[in-house]
C-alpha cells in the first residue's frame, strides 16, 4: 500500500486531519457556497453536476460527514 500524498504530491504526515474533533457547534464556513464549490469540482473532473434536490441533500452530508466525522472509517 501507498503512502498517502498531500496536494504537493509529497508523502502525507502519519496523523489525520480529518475529521476535525471536537466538531464546531456552528461553522460559518460550512455554507451552501461550499457545496456548489465541491460540485463545480466534481463536474470539473466528468463527474455529473447534481440536479435533484436529494443529490446535494446526500453532497452536504456526505462533504459534512467527512469534515466533521459523523460516520465512515475512523
């Protein structure tokens, strides 16, 4: 198995990041904008952009989840 790479392409340090505990009771930079920026992404790389509104219902939780722990590998 690889090590994990930053951004830089560089080795990763041991420690996690994410998700980041204790998560903030209210995080001003959670925002819609937020999600429309990680969508425009995703549709940046040929992934479909979402159009139904349970498909950014599941992007929010799904970018919250990974933010702020509320599920997945730990």
């Amino acid at each position: 198995m690889s090590e994990p790479m930053t951004p830089d392409s560089t080795p990763a340090a041991a420690g996690r990041v994410y998700p980041i505990t204790p998560p903030p009771e209210d995080d001003a930079r959670f925002t819609a904008g937020l999600v429309l920026d990680v969508a425009d992404v995703l549709t940046q790389h040929g992934y479909p952009r979402p159009v139904s509104g349970l498909d950014w219902v599941e992007l929010k939780m799904a970018l919250f989840r990974f933010l702020y722990g509320m599920g997945g590998a730990a």
